[in-house]
C-alpha cells in the first residue's frame, strides 16, 4: 500500500514543477545572466550618415562574445540620444540573435547622481586637519539633496559636508558612459561579428559657401565648406561620414582677371563622392574621420573655378497702390542680385545642399571685402541659384504716381507712374523693375516694352547711363 506523501512536502514539490516548466517555456526567466560589457575595443567599424534637422543613422560594428543562449551585454559608448525603439542588433555571419529586451543607461556617474542615489543611505565623510594633515572619518546620513546637500552626522544636521564625502560603493544603475543593455538568446556560443544600427540625435551639420569674385564681377570663385556638431554624448572614431541632404519626412551657415580670360576654368572638384539615393543626395567622405563628442568640425565639400555670374540690380513694388492715391515714399536703393546656373557650362554642376553663400571681392590693394550673404535651398544640377547679397549705394530709384482715376467704374482704377532712376556709379547699369500689379489689369501705355512673368507680376529692364539718369513711365487699367 502507498505511503501517504505530507501535505507540506506535496506543495513545495508543486513549486518546484512550476518553476522548472516556466523554465521549459522561457529559460531567459529562470536565469540571472552576468553582464558583458562591449566597448570601443571590440569596435571594428563605424558608420555614421548624417541628417540636416538633427537626425543621424549609426551602424556600430563590433565582435560579440556571445553562450549560447541566455546574454546580457553592455554596449559602452553609444550615443546618449540614442532612440531605443530603432536599435537594431543583427549577426554579420548569420547567427540568430533574438532580442529579449533593450535599455539605454544615459543615467551618467557624476558627483551630483552619485549624491542623489544614496539619499537615505550612510556615506563616509573625510575631514583633514589643516595643520597636521590627520584625517577623521565620520559616517553621514544623506538626508536630501535638493537645493544642496543635507547630512545627519550623529544627532546633528548638516547642510553642507564638513569634509569630501566617500561613498561605499557605486549604484548599479549608474553608468559612467551612456550604454544599451541588451537581452538576447543567441543560437551558437563563440566570438560574432555583429551590427548594431540606430538613429540618434545629438549630430547635425550645416553647409557653408564662399564665393569670390572677379574684377569684372562675371565670374566667380566657389568654395563649399561642411560644417559638422557632435552633441550626441560620444565619440566616433575613425568613422566612415555620410551626409543626407534632403528632407525626409518625419512624425514629430579673387582671381586676376587676367588669369580668368586667359585659361578654361578647371571643372569642379568634389571633396566627396556624389549619389543620389531615393529622391535625396547623398555625400559621402572619401576618408575615415573621427567625430569627437562636443566637437565642431568642418569638411571640404566643393571646389568650382571662374563660374559665370550675372550681377543684377532690382526694384520692386508689389500693388498696394493701385486702388488709391501714392504718396512718395522717398528715394529706394536698388538691391544687388547675383544669379548663376548650377550646371557644368556655367562650369559648376554639382548638386549644392541647403546653406549660407559668403560672397567676398578683393578691392586695389588685393585684400578681401565682404559683399553680402544669402541662404540658398537645396539646388539640383540645373538650377538656377539668386544671392541677394545687398543694397547698392550709387543706384537708386524714385516711384511718383503721376495720375489717378477712380470714376471709370467703382471697381475699375486707372492709374499712371514714373520711375525716376539714378546711377552715380562709373559704369553703365541695367536696372530691372518688378511690379505686381493685382487684378485684371490691361497696361494702357509704357515708355518701355514690358515682360509679362507670370498673371500679376511684370518686369522690364531699363539702361542707365554712368553718372546718369533714366526713366520709366506705365499707365494700367485694374479691375477688382
């Protein structure tokens, strides 16, 4: 006959059977595993591409010490901005690495944190006696640490330590690099080649033009600059750099004139190899660099020779005036315009990412001045590129309206200007004029032939004599 089995050794048999079928379904639950740390010196690779609003894509390759199944691993020195939900860790050789869960540590180990973390518990505080150099040790109850720190020593409180505080040990969850700890199951045992990607922010970059011109200012000199920022907490040496100009969507800165005329200007030359992928550019640095953390790094980006420019000066108006009585504002200075072509006749042809173009001329000495400065967009080979770089002192304009009838109809205007242009320069000028004119308008008469740019804006280009004056006049009819 069986022996009765007691009630007490019954149940904890029954434990015991749960525990070891959960660890039948989930081993990774029914193991504590000793972490590993990976750092830089496990790294064999970095890639870094870089976005224009504060966006980059890491790919870190580094070799994996890896059991098979249950690890834990530290990966030391990733960025501190790290977005968690884009890691990625794969095996370069086919291992199967299943991840069970991921944490980014950017809780860093600093004086401050080290305090925080031991509120409520005993730290050794250190007093030296200034004369003899004898040290007395003292233990400390960390009370707060907000607005300062606040210790009972024996039955006494303290609002500032009496000495340097010594702490028994460091907290766990303080890391003194930022670090992604992952949980995995990998499928063999051995050293693994593997890549981790993810996108972080913290890295930007921004590109910057110089342009100098010419004595003749019909040709120019460009010179394109990579500006690069590393605010993302780590270091990333010798790293292969990418740069993405595009905008991705997301939820959420003179040559002898001589010399110009008597050689073909060089064709332009790239510091970076050129791709287009997607509908974005791709520039890619054709040597490793090293991105060090709180660094500011510039890159060479271009180099085009004696690129055609034309310089034009400008005068707009935009309707308001056409309803109603103008009074003269006062005399206008003409604004400097340079427009070139981004293609290889005008000896350029180089896709040119969104940045500031610096334009510079050398004066009779041969020491540079500074012209004026615009932003340029994205420019595709085959656009057109316009710089507003200033105001001209010696070419201005005077608008008066000359006649104004309102009684044709009460939403038909008529109404008459002249323009009154003055050059006080040495050379002959050509002065283009812009009008918006709004409505139906018909024009009545003109004292030069205009061109019609688009529905409501016209333009015409007026010649003016050096140490001259010009005139334009323009009578429209506008129907509201």
């Amino acid at each position: 006959m069986p022996q009765a089995v007691p009630a007490a050794l019954s149940r904890r048999t029954m434990i015991v059977g749960l525990l070891a079928s959960t660890a039948l379904v989930h081993p990774a639950l029914a193991q504590q595993v000793a972490e590993k740390r990976v750092t830089l010196a496990e790294q064999t690779a970095v890639a870094v591409a870089i976005y224009n609003d504060d966006l980059a894509l890491v790919r870190d390759s580094r070799r994996l010490a890896l059991d098979q199944g249950r690890n834990r691993l530290a990966l030391v020195d990733v960025s501190a901005q790290l977005r968690a939900q884009t890691a990625l860790l794969a095996a370069a050789d086919g291992t199967q690495l299943r991840t069970l869960e991921q944490n980014l540590e950017f809780d860093l180990l600093t004086p401050q944190k080290l305090l925080e973390k031991s509120v409520g518990k005993e730290v050794t505080i250190v007093k030296t006696h200034p004369q003899t150099g004898e040290e007395t040790r003292l233990r400390a109850l960390v009370l707060s640490t907000a607005s300062g720190v606040v210790l009972k020593i024996g039955n006494e409180i303290h609002t500032s330590a009496p000495g340097r505080i010594v702490f028994d040990s460091v907290p766990p969850n303080l890391r003194d690099r930022p670090t992604l700890t992952i949980d995995l199951e990998a499928s063999r045992a051995g050293t693994v080649a593997a890549e981790l990607t993810y996108l972080t922010g913290g890295l930007s970059w921004n590109a910057d033009y110089v342009a100098q011109l010419n004595d003749k200012e019909d040709k120019l000199d460009l010179n394109g600059w990579v500006t690069l920022v590393n605010r993302s907490g780590t270091t990333y040496r010798d790293a292969k750099l990418q740069l993405v100009a595009g905008d991705p969507n997301r939820v959420r800165a003179g040559m002898e004139r001589s010399r110009d005329e008597a050689r073909p200007a060089p064709a332009p030359k790239s510091a970076m190899r050129t791709e287009a992928v997607f509908d974005y550019h791709l520039y890619e640095l054709e040597r490793p660099t090293t991105i060090a953390e709180n660094q500011q790094k510039q890159v060479a980006l271009l180099s085009a020779g004696a690129v055609a420019v034309e310089k034009r000066y400008l005068l707009t108006s935009y309707g308001q005036h056409y309803r109603s009585r103008f009074t003269v504002p006062g005399t206008v200075k003409a604004e400097i315009w340079l427009h070139f072509s981004n293609d290889k006749k005008s000896n350029l042809g180089i896709p040119l990412p969104r940045g500031v173009v610096r334009v510079y001329k050398r004066d009779s000495s041969g020491k540079a001045v500074f012209v004026g400065e615009d932003s340029i967009n994205h420019t595709a080979e085959g656009e057109r590129v316009r710089l507003k770089v200033g105001q001209a002192f010696d070419v201005s304009g005077i608008r008066t309206q000359t006649d104004f009838r309102s009684e044709v109809s009460w939403q038909i205007y008529e109404s008459a200007y002249k323009i009154e242009l003055n050059n006080a320069k040495a050379d002959p000028v050509v002065v283009t004029i812009q009008e918006t004119i709004p409505g139906d308008w018909t024009m009545l008469g003109e004292s030069s032939r205009h061109t019609k740019v688009t529905s409501s804006l016209v333009e015409w280009n007026v010649p003016v004599p050096a140490k001259g004056k010009a005139e334009l006049s323009f009578r429209v009819r506008v129907k509201f």
